[in-house]
C-alpha cells in the first residue's frame, strides 16, 4: 500500500481501513493524482498531489480516493470520498470531527446522501441534502465540499484527467 497523505498517522490508517472494507481488497496501491497548475486555477476543489488517489489492485483501477477537510464552527473536520471506477460516490465517511456540536454529519444515515453521485450532479443543502438540527454549519459546509467536489470530478472527466 502506498499513502502519501498529508495527515497525521491515524487518520491514514482511517484511510486505508475504510479503501480496504469499501473495495474489499486487502493489496491495493494509492497513486496521487495530481494536475497542472493551469487546470488546478479552474477548478472549485484543488487538487494538490495529496489528496486525491487513483486505487489500483495489480493493472486494474478499484477506483478514487478524496481526502480533505471542511470548516465547522471553530475548527476543520476531516473527510474522506470514495468513488469506484467510473467515477461515482460509493463511499463517504467523516474521519475526525473536532466540535461538540453537529458530529451527526458523520452518521451513515446522513451520508448516504451522496452515494451515487458523480461529476455531473449537483448537492444543495436548500433543495437535495437534508438538514440535522445543531449542525448547520457543519451541513452547509460538507454539502458546499461535497458540490466542489463534484464539479472538480466533472471537469477532470471532461478533461481526461480521470
């Protein structure tokens, strides 16, 4: 397995347990994505060479991995996306939340939401993601995340870049 995240050490192991469980695979490689500056200027969510990873398991592609973080009230929450390999959502999971209040993201229940999503789908906690009462802040934030997130893949698709 080969992980580069700029993360501390136990929030990789979150990583690599949760591509393990999701992909049911135990031999897996990480390979960072990255973009030219050119096409990271265009893009809503930046990709920076840490955060977004092509899984592949001997010459086959299992899928993507998304790691970043999301503003809450006071601190950043960590988060990661999985996609399989045509590019759409299989997996979300919110890997540390750091408030008291509107850890309730986190649940599977919410999360779901996003699963079957791809570059072309748009998320708007007004119109197609619901609500959790205390965690408006936290909501907002992972659904404007999860919308530039979307676009980004979007674009790279369109681009050939995945």
């Amino acid at each position: 397995m080969l992980l580069a995240f700029a993360a501390p050490k136990e929030v990789n192991k979150r990583v690599l347990k949760e591509v393990e469980k999701t992909f049911e695979v135990v031999d897996f490689t990480m390979q960072p994505i990255t973009i030219t500056n050119d096409l990271n200027t265009k893009l809503p969510t930046k990709i920076s060479g840490e955060n977004l990873y092509r899984i592949t398991a001997g010459d086959s592609t299992l899928g993507y991995a998304f790691f970043d973080q999301a503003p809450s009230k006071t601190a950043k929450f960590d988060y990661l996306v999985l996609f399989d390999g045509s590019v759409k959502i299989i997996n979300t999971k919110v890997l540390v939340y750091r408030e008291e209040y509107g850890g309730e993201i986190g649940s599977k229940r919410w999360l779901k939401q996003f699963l079957g999503k791809t570059g072309g789908d748009r998320v708007n906690s007004e119109t197609n993601i619901d609500a959790i009462s205390g965690a408006t802040i936290s909501v907002n934030s992972m659904t404007k995340s999860m919308d530039n997130l979307l676009q980004t893949i979007g674009i790279l698709q369109d681009k050939g870049q995945l």
